[in-house]
C-alpha cells in the first residue's frame, strides 16, 4: 500500500486514519473481546457516512476486506490485513417521541438510546447488556430483555442508510428497496456497512424485575423446576436461566463466591403485584440464596442480567432449541454443568410468545417458532478456544436432534463462526435468496470479515 494512497485516503476522511505502526492503532483495533483482535493493514476511524463510503472505495479498488467494529462484542474473524472501519464516533441519537422512534448512528450503544427515550416513556427493544452496539444486535435478530412480549428489534426497523461495497450511500426501507432491506435485517454486514439505523420504540417505562439465585449443589432440580413454570407464563413474562460459576475470588461477595449457582432473571411487564404472584413458584425451585426483584424503571433494566461491561476474552455457541424436556437437561448438565472440564456459563431464555409471529415488514431472521435459546460462553482465562472445542462439540452435537438453528447474535468466532454456523441462522429457502442478493449486491465479497454469506460466484473467499 503506497503511502500517498494512504494520504488522499486521510485528505478526505474527517476521522483518523491509523495504520500498524501509529499511535492509536492498538486501542482502535481492540474490542470488547480480547481473543480477537483485528491487524489490518489500515484503519478507518469513522466519524460521518462519508467517511465510510470513502473506507469502501478504497478497499474495493485494491481488493481489500473489509470489516467493521463498533464495540467488538461480536466479532466472528479477525482482519489479516484488509481495511478495519471502527463507527465508535458516529454518535447521534434522535429521539421522536411523537412517532416513537429512534435514529441512532452506527456507534451508538444501547446504554446511549435507553436514558434518551425513558423520558418519554419509551423505551428501545434490546438485550441483556445495554453495552452492545445497536446496528449489530438489531441487525442479527438481537434476543431482547422483552423478547415474549414485544418480539424483535428487527421487526421494528423503519429504515437504515447502508454504504455498499460500489461506495454508494443507500437509504434503505421495506417499501423502497424490500429485497435489501429483507437481506440486511437478519444478513447484517454481508450486504454493506449501515451508518444510521431508525426503529421503532415501545411505550415502556418501567418493568417487575430482578432475579433469584440458588446454589446448583442445594438445589439441583432448579432447570426443570424454572423450564415447567416458564411454560404456563403469559407472554408479558421474559425470563431465563443461567448456570455460572462463580469464581472463587475474596472480590465476589458471600454466599455467591466460588459456587456454582443458577441464576432466574425475570422482565414482567405486568404490574408488580401480578408479578409477585407469577414468581413465587420459583421460591419451590430449592432453597434460594439472594432474591432480587422489584419494580423498577425501564433505565435500570441492566441490573437484571447485571453483566459487566468490562473487556474479556470469551468463546460462545448457541441453538435455538425446538423443545427441552428432562433429556435435554440432563445432556446439558452431564456436559456443561460443574463437572465440565472447562468452565461454561450455560443460559437458557425463554422465547415464544410475540418472538414466535412473522415480522410485518418481511426481514431474514429465521428460525421463530424455537421455545428456547441455549447460549453457552466460556471466559478465555488460562485457555484458549480451542481448548473449548471438543467440549462444545459435544454438547451442541448432543442437542443436535433438537436444534433448529442459531442466532447470529449469539454466535462466537473462529470455528464456531464458520460456513455451518452460519447456515444454521437461516431457513434454507432464506439462505438460497440471501446468496442471490449477496451475488448482486456483493459480488467480490468485500464484506466477508464476518458470519459470511459468500456470493454464488465466488465460494467461500478466504480471511483477509
Ligand atoms: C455481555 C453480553 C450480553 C449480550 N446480550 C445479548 C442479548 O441479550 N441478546 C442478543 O441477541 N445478543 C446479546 N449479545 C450479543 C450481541 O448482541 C452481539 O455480540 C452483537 O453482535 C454485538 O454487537 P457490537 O456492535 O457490540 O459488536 P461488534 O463486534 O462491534 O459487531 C459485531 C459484528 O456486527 C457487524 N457490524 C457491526 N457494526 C456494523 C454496522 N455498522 N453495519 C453492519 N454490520 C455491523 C460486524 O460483522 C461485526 O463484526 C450479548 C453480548 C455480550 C458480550
């Protein structure tokens, strides 16, 4: 790469532009997970569309990949070489309460839209951790906090402005261009970078929330106890399971430290004393070590799940699970429970409900009739992903009779990002279609640094 090319490219970008031996590349190039970290040959640190548009043309004249990071919670390839667009600084949240929607950039964190739209009694439709960036976790068919009750994310996009890989800045809507929109709602990246995203919100303000923990040892039957409730809930009941353990470090609190313990979360949108009444059969579950639950608002959702936003380097695998009866259970336990030979976080979430309806805007996120989510995470301390291959190989090919596929958001990188991960996101008719627009849209498969769907004309292109 000729330094002159790199001069006109920074000429006419108003963010910075870093290559490998200049001050900020590491911290720009770094992201959320910290077992996959971007090299490549250039970075683009955008701060407007154009900036983008500017980072595309470059890379396709010189045949370069490019990737793009927000938080760097998602990746599912690292750059080897090629062109890295970070968006952190396209910032801008636009909130219209009249319409009940948002416009965000394509750096915007939930954690940036949640106090913009609670003064308004609204709230955005998002996940656990408010810590993610929004562009990726809509565009990947983002489980949310209210996922029962509300459904997808994705089902509310009104549209987005996506550069492609020509270098055109594109307004994209259901009614304009439905077949890009139908690609790149559930396709994400694979069709282009988007650079603002506009959705609708829903009239939520505040939510019975919270959870209870119980240690795995005292109360075994926790799983099918929380599995057999969940099944008589009302959709306005959201909730999940998680098994964690816990490290044994003097910086985690009594009775939580070293054990493994399950952990309930619960978002009802209901009224609090309904709430209360729909819980307290999971009191029966075992005897519970903290209980946590209470009204709160809708801005203080994030204790729920209560994820650090703290940088670590994880794996994950996931399947979306067409039932789980005690077998299942009992093959996750076996597997990924305390005797795991590495330690997982093992979740279940609780879908159905307004996640099982078609979206009104036609999008390709697939597989909504599952009942259950299973993620599994491991932190990468002291092991690498590879050390988690053989366990997930296992439980996930154990599952397999009962897995009707993945969701993008959940999916990890390296082998568990592969050609198969990603079919298993899709229906298959979907993935045929998504192939034929990727031909037309993405034809070099510029945007391959990522749960690639490569175009019919060109196979599987490789990393970089
Ligand atoms: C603690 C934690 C909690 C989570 N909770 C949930 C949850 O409740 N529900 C859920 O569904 N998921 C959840 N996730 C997963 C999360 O939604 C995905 O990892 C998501 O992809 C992260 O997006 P990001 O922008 O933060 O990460 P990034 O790594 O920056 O982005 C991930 C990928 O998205 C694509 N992308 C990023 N920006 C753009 C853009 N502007 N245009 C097009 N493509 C883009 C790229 O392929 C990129 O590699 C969680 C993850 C973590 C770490």
């Amino acid at each position: 790469m000729k330094h002159t090319d790199i001069q006109t490219l920074a000429s006419r970008v108003e963010g910075p532009v870093l290559l490998p031996e200049d001050e900020g590349y590491d911290e720009e190039r770094t992201g959320a997970n910290l077992a996959v970290r971007h090299e490549p040959e250039v970075i683009v640190g955008a701060a407007r569309a154009e900036d983008v548009q500017e980072a595309v043309r470059f890379a396709a004249e010189r045949g370069l990949a490019v990737a793009v990071q927000c938080t760097g919670h998602g990746h599912a390839a690292a750059a080897r070489g090629g062109v890295l667009v970070t968006t952190g600084r396209m910032t801008g949240v636009e909130v219209d309460p009249d319409r009940r929607t948002v416009s965000v950039g394509a750096g915007v964190r939930f954690e940036q839209v949640i106090p913009a739209t609670a003064p308004h009694g609204l709230a955005p439709l998002n996940g656990s951790a408010p810590h993610v960036g929004v562009v990726s976790y809509v565009l990947g068919g983002g489980v949310g906090l209210l996922v029962r009750t509300y459904g997808y994310a994705s089902d509310r996009v009104r549209g987005l402005e996506l550069v492609t890989a020509d270098g055109e800045l594109r307004r994209v809507t259901a009614d304009g261009e439905p077949d890009l929109y139908w690609a790149v709602v559930g396709g994400r990246d694979n069709f282009g970078i988007v650079t603002r995203l506009e959705m609708d919100l829903v009239p939520v303000s505040r939510v019975y929330g919270g959870g209870f923990f119980y240690d795995a040892r005292a109360a075994p039957g926790v799983l099918n106890a929380y599995v057999r409730w969940a099944e008589d809930m009302p959709r306005q009941m959201n909730s999940s399971v998680a098994l964690i353990p816990v490290p044994d470090d003097p910086e985690v609190p009594e009775p939580m430290r070293g054990r493994h313990v399950y952990h309930v979360r619960i978002a009802y949108t209901g009224s609090a004393e309904e709430g209360e009444r729909l819980v307290a059969p999971l009191r029966e579950a075992g005897p519970v070590l903290v209980e946590a639950l209470r009204d709160m608002p809708y801005a203080e959702s994030a204790s729920i799940h209560d994820e650090p936003p703290v940088p670590v380097p994880f794996q994950r695998e996931t399947a979306l699970l067409r039932e789980v009866d005690d077998d299942v259970l009992r093959t996750l336990l076996e597997h990924a429970g305390p005797r795991a030979p590495v330690p997982c976080v093992v979740e279940l979430r609780h879908l159905g409900g307004a996640a099982a309806e078609p979206s009104e805007h036609p999008n390709s996120v697939a597989h909504r009739d599952a009942p259950y989510l299973l993620s599994v995470v491991t932190l990468l301390f002291g092991i690498t992903a590879e050390d988690t291959r053989p366990l997930y190989e296992k439980i996930f090919e154990a599952l397999a009779p009962v897995s009707s596929g993945a969701r993008l958001t959940f999916l990890g990188f390296g082998a568990n990002a592969g050609e198969d991960r990603v079919r298993a996101a899709y229906a298959p008719a979907d993935l045929e279609r998504l192939t034929r627009l990727k031909t037309v849209h993405d034809p070099q498969n510029l945007f391959r640094l990522n749960h690639n769907i490569p175009p019919a004309t060109t196979g599987a292109a490789s990393a970089s």
